[in-house]
C-alpha cells in the first residue's frame, strides 16, 4: 500500500533553505515526514515543520509546489512554507544552507 509523505521547503531573506539531519540516515534533508490517518497533507506538513525544526507556520501559510509518485509508489507532496516563526526545539539539529549549493535528490 502506497503512503503519502510531505517535505517542506522554507527559505529565509538571504536565499537559505532549512534543512534538518536525519540522524538514522546521516543526512541533511527537508524538513518532512509521513502523512497520518485522516491527516490531510498541508495539516501534515504544518506538523512536520515544527516537530522536526521548531518552526511553526499556519497551513494557509503552505503552498503546494510538486506533488508525484516516488520510485516505491509513494505520493510525496512538496510545499514551501512561508511566515513561519520559531516557537520550539528542534528534534534534531538544523541549518540553513545557501539554495544554490542543494542539489536535489528527487
């Protein structure tokens, strides 16, 4: 059965996008995760962002930029974030890192 997960891209005023380590992994990537039961996608991704990083953004502050079906049959929806404000700890370390230098993995 395919899940459905959210990534949500945030820059700041000098073109940096937020990124937050996945420590089973060992990478940097989006801010994101899996979609719950009965949990719409923009509600998720809210949710995600301020769990993994600390940021806090209201879901009409979430624009839908991508949305397709990975290599597993997974629906991945792809929002950018904007207005967010920082309310709380991170789960893991973050960072802002120069757009320019990401390179996609998707």
């Amino acid at each position: 059965m395919s899940k459905i997960f959210v990534k949500v891209i945030v820059f700041d005023h000098e073109n940096n996008v937020l990124q937050h380590h996945y420590l089973d992994a060992e990478k940097w990537d989006l801010p994101g995760g899996r979609v719950e039961v009965g949990e719409q996608p923009k509600d998720a991704a809210a949710r995600e962002l301020l769990e993994r990083t600390g940021y806090s953004v209201i879901p009409e502050d979430i624009c839908l930029l991508a949305n397709f079906t990975d290599k597993d049959g997974d629906d991945i929806h792809i929002y950018e974030a904007t207005s967010v404000e920082r309310v709380g700890e991170p789960q893991t370390e973050i960072r802002w890192k120069a757009a320019k230098a990401i390179v996609g993995g998707y």
